[in-house]
C-alpha cells in the first residue's frame, strides 16, 4: 500500500485506515487522550511526508508508524511524565475515598506509575511497545531501528526494575484496590519470564 502510495498518494489512506487506531490507542495510553490525537495526526503526517523511506520488505507497517509515534512522544516527555503523575493523583483519590473499614492494600496504580516514570526513556519505549502496542521484539527492533538483541536488553532491564519496585519480598504483586483492573494485567505482562521470540 505505502509503495503504491508512491505513485497514487490516495492510496495512503488505506494505510490510515488500517493502522490509525493501533497507532492512537498507543498514543492515548502513554499521552492521554488530547495528545493522542494531536501524536497520531502528526504520526500520519509524517509517515506520508516521508513514505519513500519505508521498507516494502516489511509485512506490516504498524512497527515503522508506531517508531514515528514513540519519537514524537519522546519530545513530550514532559507531558507523559504529567499524566502519570495526574494517574497517580487519580487513583490516591479514589483510595481516599474507599471505606475506612477496607483492608489494607497495596496501591498497585501509584506504585506503577512512579516505576513507569523511573525508567529511562528507551527501556520504557521498548516496554510500553511490548506491552501496549502488543509488538513482537522483531517489530519493536524495526520501530525503534535498533537490533533485536538490544530489544532484549532494554525489555528485560525495563522489566528488572518494575520487579524490584513492585513484587514485594514475596516476589508477587500485591493486591491492588478495586477500581484498578489494568494495573494488574499490565504488572502481569511486564513481569512475566521472557519468552523466546526468535
């Protein structure tokens, strides 16, 4: 389709059409919502400006959209560091308002965000692509134009850190309050064993 694009740009928009949301749902949950719109806009922008430069022996182009994506997003770090702290701030709300007579439970939510944050930016692109936009080490490799073997080293690292700042000494997550579905599934994810993926 981008090849084809070369010649008839109309051809462009099946591309759009395509990949759009996979490439705004990614956006969204490492920007928010109003960012997102603004990151996949400019993700398309860019991605048909620059066209030629796509490999056509690639099967797919979501990993070379999404790697435009993470390099726009890498230039708002400022902004994601605010919705993680505004995510943080979110669910300290929603545990204050919990019944005094709740057990007490670990906040999964808060301590995430603030792992999140403490990840350096290429361990935590290489992570949220895995985890987020569901890539293969391959395709993170092809989006982040960086080889496999690198991939590895920064997923397994990203990981490392999350587990020493969330497992407790048991060595699996706490629980986390109701409300906060997400974050387990995402420690899940981000903590299971590395599997092969040759």
């Amino acid at each position: 389709m981008i090849a084809e694009s070369l010649k008839r740009p109309p051809a462009f928009e099946a591309v759009f059409t395509r990949h759009f949301a996979a490439v705004h749902r990614y956006a969204q949950q490492r920007v928010g919502v109003d960012a997102a719109d603004e990151i996949a806009a400019e993700t398309f922008l860019r991605a048909f400006d620059n066209r030629w430069r796509f490999d056509a022996a690639q099967p797919s182009a979501r990993p070379w959209l999404l790697g435009i994506a993470t390099n726009l997003m890498r230039r708002r770090w400022r902004d994601e560091k605010r919705q993680l702290a505004a995510y943080e701030r979110t669910l300290e709300e929603a545990a204050s308002g919990s019944a005094a007579a709740d057990p007490p439970v670990h906040d999964v939510g808060r301590d995430l965000a603030v792992a999140l944050a403490s990840l350096t930016g290429d361990d935590r692109d290489a992570l949220l692509l895995f985890v987020w936009a569901d890539l293969s080490y391959q395709e993170i490799g092809d989006a982040l134009t960086v080889p496999v073997g690198t991939v590895r080293s920064r997923i397994s690292r990203a990981r490392r850190r999350l587990r020493e700042r969330l497992a407790p000494e048991s060595g699996s997550p706490a629980p986390e309050r109701e409300g906060t579905p997400c974050a387990t599934s995402y420690i899940q994810t981000a903590l299971a064993e590395e599997p092969y993926d040759g």
